[in-house]
C-alpha cells in the first residue's frame, strides 16, 4: 500500500488498534496518543493498547484513562486486536517486542501500519514510515500526518503529545536531533504545546523514594572504569525493593554518569525475576546500539540502547566490566571541540 492507498482506507470509519512495546516510555505513549487524537478527529472508532503499564509521570496526557494494558486486561485486549480493521504499530519494529500480542499481531488480517526509528525491522506490515534518522516516533506521527495532507487537524491535544515524545526520546533535545526535529517542534508550540507544564510532568514529577533511589545510584552504586570512559550502575531486586521502586522510577538515571566530563560510555544494569536488564547511553561516537546487538541480544539507537542478559547479576556486571577491553580504542578520552 502507498500512502494515498492509507488516505482512501482512513477516509471511511474505521475500527483501529495502536499497539506500542512493552515498557513503553515518552516516545511510545506521545506517538500513539497523538495519533489517538488524530484518528479520533476523522471520527474512527480507536483504541491505544499496551503490552505493560506506563509510568505514572506519563499519565498526565489528555485520555489516558482510554489506554488499555494487555497484560491486565488480556481478553478485552485480544477482542480489540481481532475486531480491527486497521492496526498501527507504533516506535517498535518486530512483534516480540509486543509482549503477549506477539501471534495477535502477526496473524492479523487488519490493515497493518508500522511508524518506527529503530534498526532492523522485521515486522511484516503493509505501509511502513520507517526512519532511523528520525529523532523519535512522535516526529514520524507528525510526518504522517503531513503525509495525508491533514496537518490543519493537529490541535492543542496532538501537539502536548506529540511534543512529549519528542522532548523524552531526544533526552530535552540533547541527542537523536536534525533540524527537521526543531521545525516539527517549533509548529507544535505554535499549536498550543504546554512546554512549561510536559517538562514538569516529565522531568520535575517523580517521588521522594524515587530521589532517594537516584541518591543511592550515585553514591553507593556507580563504578567508574576511567581507563575506557565508562561508568556503570547495577541494582539487585532487593535495591528496588527498598526503594519501593514502581514503573519509570529508573528513568533517565542512566544519563547521569555523562554528566561527567571523562566519561563516553554509561551502563545500568537492573536485576528482574527473569533477566537482567541493561540500559546503555553514549556521548560522541560510540554506539551502544552495535554493542548491545554484539553482547546482550538488543539494540536501539547509536547513543541509546539496550538488551537483556540471562546471567546473574554479579556475573553481568563482571562480564561487562570483562568486555571493555575490546573497546579500548573506541572509548579512549578525547578532548571536546565544536
């Protein structure tokens, strides 16, 4: 299908599924309410499902209240996903990343339409806007709106989501940026995006235990690896547990260690029932992406990324700290210049 095949099928009513990955952070709750709004305005009958609960400080978007979580309401989610006539996947690119969807997804017959940034898709899909120089899905759903010609029914409520998928998945625009991303930016503030209040909610709305946590990162739990630029936080189920931990709570802790000015490479590693989860940032060239594709069967962007390890914790944390040597050339110091 092109995109005047999606004009045509989005001209008529229609029943539509936006699915998002599990874990879903700014980006992926941003894209698919704005694209929620979007649809609703044409008068289609829409629902945003996602596989996991998204954290509290992502609630404050218009409708939340209509977001369902597969894993709490399986059945509603599965009639959802079968009655569909269109279904939208939104900033993942391969079903297992739509935990416990996986078969709905892929044995669908609705119309399927994939809008991602990341590496490697292997969703099969019938019309994908499918960019990694984007700097996030949000930007994509704005350019899918272009596309159809529609951009005049962007009002307040899709510029405040679309806005928060930018800002959330470029770090407040640090990272992942092109031009393109502060012209998109600059069209939604002129729509009524609440910069002042999104950056609150997103950035100045976490808990007192949350803080504590953050403490306990950086002074307890940090290791430098000045040799190779690198830092790395590691945190057993029984750190989270004192920190009564809930969804979100480890958001953005894994950029902390870039704020020190020797340090390119930044790792946390959390400890689950199942696995241990990593989280990788970069600053410069280094790409964490390609590195956590190598080691820990993941991938994301060049300066973020993550993956999974089915080791313990200590032994992650030891195999990690036994990879860095690999990288020697890669993450020597360098001396900051524009």
């Amino acid at each position: 299908m092109d995109i005047e095949s999606i004009a045509n099928l989005l001209n008529r009513p229609q029943k539509i599924t936006i699915v998002t990955h599990t874990g879903p952070d700014g980006d992926a709750i941003g894209a698919s309410m704005g694209l929620y709004h979007f649809l609703i305005g044409l008068r289609h009958s829409v629902k945003v499902i996602v596989p996991t609960a998204h954290a509290a400080y992502l609630q404050f978007l218009p409708h939340n209240e209509e977001i369902l979580i597969f894993e709490n309401e399986p059945d509603e989610g599965t009639r959802l996903l079968k009655d569909a006539g269109v279904i939208f996947a939104l900033d993942f690119n391969t079903a297992s990343r739509a935990k416990g969807m996986e078969s709905l997804l892929t044995q669908s017959n609705a119309v399927k339409i994939m809008i991602d940034h990341h590496l490697l898709p292997d969703l099969k899909v019938d019309f994908a806007l499918w960019d990694i120089k984007a700097s996030s899905t949000a930007e994509l759903v704005y350019r899918f709106i272009e596309m159809l010609g529609q951009k005049k029914r962007i009002n307040h409520h899709i510029a405040n989501c679309l806005y928060t998928g930018i800002c959330s998945d470029t770090g407040r625009f640090k990272y992942n940026l092109s031009a393109n991303a502060y012209r998109i930016t600059a069209f939604l503030l002129e729509k009524g995006a609440d910069v002042v209040k999104i950056n609150d909610a997103l950035f100045d709305n976490f808990s007192e235990d949350r803080l504590r946590l953050l403490g306990f990162c950086i002074t307890e739990k940090l290791r430098i690896f000045p040799e190779y630029s690198t830092a790395v936080i590691w945190l057993s189920k029984e750190d989270l547990k004192r920190f009564n931990y809930k969804t979100g709570d480890l958001e953005g802790i894994v950029n902390y260690p870039l704020s020190i000015a020797d340090v390119k490479f930044s790792a946390m590693l959390k400890e689950t029932n199942e696995e241990v989860r990593l989280s990788f940032r970069s600053k410069g060239d280094f790409a964490v992406n390609e590195f956590a594709a190598k080691h820990y069967n993941g991938g994301g962007h060049k300066n973020a990324a993550g993956g999974n390890s089915g080791l313990s914790l200590s032994d992650t944390l030891k195999q990690f700290a036994e990879l860095l040597p690999a990288y020697e050339t890669e993450l020597a110091p360098t001396i900051f210049a524009v």
